[in-house]
C-alpha cells in the first residue's frame, strides 16, 4: 500500500535566511538557468495565454460594504503562478498583500508568502516567508542583464531609488560586474541614499556615493538602474544618457519618447507584457488601466499608437540561450524592461527550500496520514 502521510516544510524568515536566500551569488545563478528555461519554453505562468504576471484583487474606490477596504496608493493582493522545468520540475504560488499603510504599523509594505507543490501529485512541499526571496529575485535579474546586455568594461553605476529593491539590484550588478569602480545613488529623500551609500559601501567594498540631483547619478553611469516607488515617476532626460549605457527599468520611469524610440530594447518575458495589453484593451479604463503601475506602460501606448512594434523587442531568454545577438556595439543604447514573474519565486524559492530541506531548517507540518475523503 502507498503512503498516504503528506508533511510540508514551514520555512519563517529566519529559516530562509539561514538556508541561504541572501546569497546573491547563488540567486544570479538561479535566475540565470530561468532565463535558459524561458527561452526554451520550458516553464508555464497562469491563464489562457500562460504568460500572466498573474491575478489581482483591487479594492473599490469607494466603500460597497461596512467592512470592505477601499483602494489606496499600492493597496491589492496578488495571486503569481509557474511551473517551472529543468532541474527544478516544481510548481509554485507567491501569495501577497499590500498597502503602503502598513509601514505605519511597522511592517513592510507588501507581506508575501511562497508555496511550492509537486507537479505531479499537487502535495505541498513547502510554505515559506517570500519577502526576501521576492527582493532577492527581484534584485538578481537586473543583474543577469548586466552580464549579458552592458558594454564591456563598464565602471560606474547609477541607482535611482534608495529601497529594499535597489539594494539588491546593486548587490547583483555588483556580483556580475566585477570592474565596477564607483556607484552614485539619487534618492528623493538626501539621508536615504546617504545611509544607502554608506550601507552598500561597507558591504560590497564599492566606492558608493549619494548625490542630490537624478542626473548626477545618471550622466557618468554605464549601467542605471531604476527601482523606485510611488505616484511620481522618476523622469529621466534623454540627454543624460550617455552612448552605450544600459538602462534597467525595474520599476517605473518617465523616459522621452524618441528615448525608447532610439534605443535597443529587450524584455524579460515579451509574452508577459503583451497579455497586460491585451488585458486593457478589455479593461473599462483601456490602456490608462496600465500605463501607470506597469514598468512597459509607455511602451505599450507607443506600440498601441502604432509608433513602436512588438516584434522589435528582444527576450533576454533568448540572449542568454545564444539564440539572438543582445548588444552589438560599444554605443547602442539599451533598454532592459522587467515586469516581474512568478518563475523567478518559483525556481529561487525552491532552491531555498532544497537547501533548507539539506541542513535540517525549518518545521515539518503534517497536512494527514490519510485524506478524511479520499
């Protein structure tokens, strides 16, 4: 007779910290076999197009019922699902909730979870605290761009944003960019980037430096990263970047037109971007209904007005494959887009968990010895 007993692995903060999901260098390298998967085509994301970001809750605008919420600035919850293939051979869910309220109380902004499942028999094997593994993940890809996408020899980086995000897209920069020499950071708020500066300083034995304009941090950088948050995008003057710079867009940011125009632009996961797309052609605010929380929104008005095309955008998957030329020159400008995708949670997640699993971290939870109903 079979086991029916199904246990799963509990994983708190603490334990995934211990089991090793601050480890940029491992987390680059995990997310770097994900972009191989995403160009093979070996992975799935929700929905009919299996490219979805994922399924979100919005509160109204106003209050339908006593004890609804209503909608506020970053106030939602987000349901991301993926299998992802290869080595990992897993499925997996990152469960959150947000409201930016919450950094009142002392919490973070968005508090997630990450569930991990066998493919095959749905059992759970784990459930784990997702914020660092989210961050970290986040992080990493900004950082699989650079290998892949920035000029040669590049040496100074520009961070815009002085968060949690921007730490760890520095640290992956960092770790893929061994010749960096100087890192200037712009933060709305001067003592943010001053205490991100002497942090990231200490830690990765940089020269990083707070500087109190945007373009400061953006003229002299080879390689700028934009990780910021809010109603206000960081607006970025064409004329401050110079030949040859890589532009990563992890969050959002005001560029020129003629700016993503004129660029080489290469995106995560088109497909993902596409379906936002066709999602506010459905949606009663139509193209409005993206363009202000999504990393590409300006870009998919530009393609909706028929000035740029989808089939001009490059997927980092199939650089990283070999499959397509990413930089060609020295002096071509490139735009790096991410949206964010469950396959990232998925796969660093699980990795987390195996090592976990490897060291004896965390607590094994009983779901039963047998289904009730079965």
């Amino acid at each position: 007779m079979s086991d029916t007993r199904i246990d799963f692995l509990y994983l708190s903060e603490p334990d995934v910290i211990q089991a090793g999901v601050l480890n940029m260098e491992k987390c680059v390298e995990t997310i770097e076999k994900t972009f191989v998967l995403l160009g093979k085509g070996d992975y799935l994301m929700g929905g009919p197009r299996e490219n979805e970001h994922g399924i979100m809750l919005w509160f109204p605008e106003e209050q339908r019922t006593p004890r609804m919420p209503v909608a506020g600035p970053d106030r939602r919850f987000m349901s991301m699902i993926a299998y992802v293939g290869g080595e990992f051979h897993v499925c997996g869910d990152k469960w959150y909730g947000s409201n930016i309220e919450n950094t009142k109380r002392g919490f973070p902004r968005s508090i997630l979870m990450v569930t991990l499942n066998d493919p095959d028999t749905g059992q759970p094997l784990a459930y784990m605290s997702g914020n660092l593994i989210s961050a970290m993940r986040t992080g990493a890809v900004p950082g699989v761009a650079a290998k892949y996408l920035a000029r040669s020899g590049s040496e100074v980086a520009g961070i815009l944003g002085a968060g949690v995000i921007s730490r760890a897209c520095l640290k992956a920069i960092a770790e893929t960019q061994k010749q960096l020499k100087e890192v200037r950071v712009y933060d709305l708020f001067l003592e943010k980037a001053e205490a991100f500066a002497n942090e990231m300083s200490e830690q990765l034995n940089l020269n990083v430096i707070a500087v109190s304009s945007m373009e400061e941090a953006v003229a002299p950088a080879d390689i700028i990263s934009v990780a910021t948050s809010g109603h206000t995008k960081v607006k970025i003057e064409k004329d401050w970047l110079k030949p040859g710079c890589l532009v990563t867009l992890t969050g959002t940011a005001d560029l020129d037109d003629s700016t993503y125009l004129e660029s080489k632009i290469v995106a995560d996961n088109w497909k993902m971007h596409q379906s936002w797309m066709n999602d506010a052609k459905e949606h009663p605010k139509g193209m409005a209904s993206i363009t202000e929380w999504t990393p590409t929104g300006q870009l998919l008005q530009l393609i909706d007005q028929g000035r740029a095309k989808h089939q001009d955008i490059l997927n980092l998957g199939d650089i990283v494959l070999g499959n397509v030329q990413g930089r060609t020159d020295d002096a071509e400008r490139i735009l790096f887009v991410t949206g964010g995708m469950p396959i990232y949670d998925v796969a660093w997640g699980y990795a987390v968990y195996r090592e976990a699993l490897a060291k004896g971290i965390g607590q094994k939870l009983n779901l039963w010895e047998r289904a009730h109903w079965s």
